[in-house]
C-alpha cells in the first residue's frame, strides 16, 4: 500500500496571481490569505487596519480624516512593498518557499513585469501623497488641503 500523501501533490501557488493579490487587496492581507492561509499572523495584523482605523475615528471623531484612515493606508503600503518583494522573487525561491511537492515550476512572463511596473508607480505615488499629507497636516496644520 501507497502512503496517500506521498502520492497526493499540493496545488501550486502562482507568483504573479499573489503579486496581484498583493497589489490590489495588500491592505486587507488577501495575498497572505492565498499563500499561507487563515493561520498566518500577518494577514490579521493586516486586517487589524480596519478595526484601528474605526478607533481612531471614534476616539478622535474632531479629527482629519487622513488620520482616521492612516492604519488602513499604511497597511496598503505593505501590501505594496510586499508585492514587489513576491514578484521580484526567483522563481527558483519561490517554488522552494510556495510550492514544496506540487510536481510544477513557476515560470514567470511579462504580466508580470507589467504588474510590477504598476505596483512600483502606484506604491511609490501613494508613498509620497502620504508623506506629503502628513508633513502637511502636521506643519501647517492641514493649511494646503
């Protein structure tokens, strides 16, 4: 008789699916979510954003309201780094970290370099707007917006 497990393959995790899961849903922990499951610890920190976002907003409700949603966005911001750090992984890497036993390797094309471009663009304008916001509010007191 045959051990089922060791017949039994895992299902491939896909690198360019988890750098878009990253991308567009990184601030709720959605690539987490698909590469280690519920278990994982950093995909609640991640959730967490939005509970401690509605603190904020309820413990200072007088407040701007790029204060009251600043956990959500900086975790979005994660989820960005995150993204490009998943993306520009080797191949070779990621099938040693995700995808142990599945009997597949990855092979990465250009929707992911284009993914990747897009992360790079829209992380790094979200970074700024957020500095900008916040030096903004805290030296002239919200006196540009």
């Amino acid at each position: 008789m045959t051990n089922l497990h060791q017949t039994q393959h895992l299902s491939h995790k896909n690198k360019t699916m988890a750098t878009l899961l990253a991308f567009v849903l990184g601030g709720l922990g959605g690539h987490r979510l698909y590469l280690r499951g519920a278990r994982d610890r950093w995909l609640w920190v991640h959730l967490a954003s939005l509970p401690a976002a509605a603190l904020v907003a309820a413990a200072v409700p007088g407040a701007d309201w790029f204060y009251k949603i600043l956990p959500m966005v900086v975790s979005a911001l994660v989820g960005f780094l995150e993204a490009l750090v998943l993306g520009l992984m080797p191949d070779e890497k990621w099938d040693s970290l995700y995808n142990t036993g599945s009997g597949r390797e990855s092979a990465s094309n250009w929707p992911l370099a284009v993914l990747l471009v897009a992360t790079l663009m829209v992380g790094a304008g979200m970074l700024i707007a957020t500095i900008s916001r916040l030096f903004d509010l805290l030296y002239t007191g919200g006196a540009y917006g």
